[in-house]
C-alpha cells in the first residue's frame, strides 16, 4: 500500500471512529470511551493513533490528556459550549461568579474567562510552567479550545446547595450557580472578583430577579458569620426590610468584619452589623 493509500485507509478508518462516537451522542469523550466503542477490528493502540488523526484534522479538540470534544465538523457532530468544556475539564465543578452572573443577566459585561467553582484544588496545566497562562491578577488559567477557564476553590460543605443543571441547548447540561447563589458568592469571595464593589453593584440593580428569604438561607447555611454580616448590612443599605434580615443580623460575631476584605481595616464602625465600612479606603 502506497503512502497516499495508507493516509486514506487512516483517514477511512477514523471517520468510522467518528462516526460511532456521534452515534453514541458523546460529544465530549475520554480515551477509554474510544476505546469503548471502537469498531470491532480496531485496537486501543489503533483508537489512540486515529485519535490523533481526529484531531490534526480539526474534527476534535484535544482538552486534556485523555479528554476531546467534538466539534461541528465531525460526522453528526456539534461545536461544545464553553461551559460543558469547563465542567468537564474538572469535576466535579459548577459554572459561577462572573460568568453565572452573564449566564443569568446580572451584568452586561461578557466575561473573558470562564469562572467555575469546585469542590477540591485545581492543579491547572500553567500551574506546572510558571509563568505561563495567568490572567490579568497573576491567577493560573487553564487554557483549552482556545478559551481560557478558571477554577475557585471552595469547601465541599459549600458546594452542595444553590447550584442548578441547565440545559444549553437539547444536548448539552451543565451545573451553573442559580442567581441566589451567584450573589452570596460575590460576597463570599469578594477578592477573586475585584473586590466587594461589584456584589453591591448587582443588588442595586437585581431588583425582583433575586430571591431576598432564598439568598438570606443560602448565607446562613453558608457557614461564615463574615460573609452574612456582609451581605445582611449590604442588603439593609439598599432597602430591604429589617425583618427580612433578622435572622442574620442575630448571628453572634465577636469582632469587626471589614466589609471589603481587600481594603485595610478603617472606617465607620456599625455595631449592629460588627461592620467596618472600609470602602473609601485605600487597597492593601
């Protein structure tokens, strides 16, 4: 067999691969489940070569080691979401923070990173290069498809709650904060999205989109007096009615929180919430 027949054969070959992928309605795949569905006379080490044929050919994209998308130029295949590529990358793992925020019309900004949450430390790929794939603030990206995503770490207590599946479109489901959840988080973790300003910015204009008694149950069971000092005196700032918030203004708290953890420690001081307003200050 000549070498242009042999590149056919590899190519005929693939396109079978392909085409029982597609069939299967896996749209993102591990090796193993090529490896799975492989059509009979093909052998593990044949799968993985094809694999590399799939993807020199820009049919699939190679995420990770052993991960792979499919793309809208395989055989019965459709481009992924970035967010099915995000919590597959890692899980488990739910899309939040600013990109939740988008997802659910809290903000017009569109999100140059994709932020999800997970349960456990990332150990991205620049992580293993210094220096390489890092955001605007020195955070490690993990770069794949062309698109850059990023990963929160949070304890596993506070990943099991506020957290919905949605569907994308008829062949994609993925886990997104729900807007409650989305909110408390901007609290909860001011820093890694710049600081307390943009949590106050999406109260004032959410309006009826949020669940006042849903958000106030998702800080108490949160578990951090810090974060629902924050948010109950944030709330109250805005209007909220003061029976509402009673139940997080009564949490014992045996010191001053900074309402912006990433300013220093100075300002007005208000004894019902054990809050320091430290907004006009200047960053550390």
């Amino acid at each position: 067999m000549d070498r242009r027949s042999t590149a056919e054969y590899g190519v005929s070959r693939a396109t079978a691969l392909a085409s029982s992928l597609a069939e299967a309605g896996l749209r993102i795949f591990t090796t193993q489940d090529a490896v799975k569905l492989r059509p009979g006379d093909f052998s593990p080490t044949t799968v993985r070569y094809l694999l590399k044929v799939l993807t020199d050919a820009g049919w699939i994209i190679r995420l990770s080691r052993d991960l792979y998308a499919g793309t809208g130029r395989l055989p019965g295949g459709v481009d992924v979401p970035p967010f099915a590529i995000a919590t597959s990358l890692v899980s488990p793992s739910a899309v939040a923070l600013f990109s939740a925020l988008a997802h659910h019309g809290l903000t017009d900004q569109i999100p140059r990173v994709i932020t999800a949450i997970a349960p456990r430390k990332v150990v991205v790929p620049s992580m293993r290069k210094p220096g390489q794939a890092t955001g605007r603030r020195g955070h490690h990206l993990w770069h794949a498809a062309g698109l850059d995503f990023r990963y929160v770490t949070i304890l596993p207590k506070r990943f099991d709650f506020g957290i919905e599946q949605v569907w994308l479109d008829e062949g994609f489901r993925v886990p997104v904060t729900d807007r409650e959840r989305t909110v408390l988080d901007l609290f909860a973790l001011p820093r890694v999205v710049g600081g307390l300003s943009e949590g106050l910015a999406v109260l004032e204009r959410a309006g009826d989109d949020i669940e006042l008694k849903k958000l106030v149950g998702y800080a108490l069971r949160y578990g951090s007096v810090a974060v629902a000092k924050r948010l109950g005196w944030s709330l109250e700032q805005i209007g909220v009615a003061r029976s509402l918030l009673v139940p997080l203004a009564e949490l014992p708290a045996s010191h001053f929180t900074a309402l912006d953890p990433g300013r220093v420690r100075r300002g007005p001081r208000d004894r019902r919430w054990m809050i320091i307003d430290n907004r006009a200050e200047d960053r550390v």
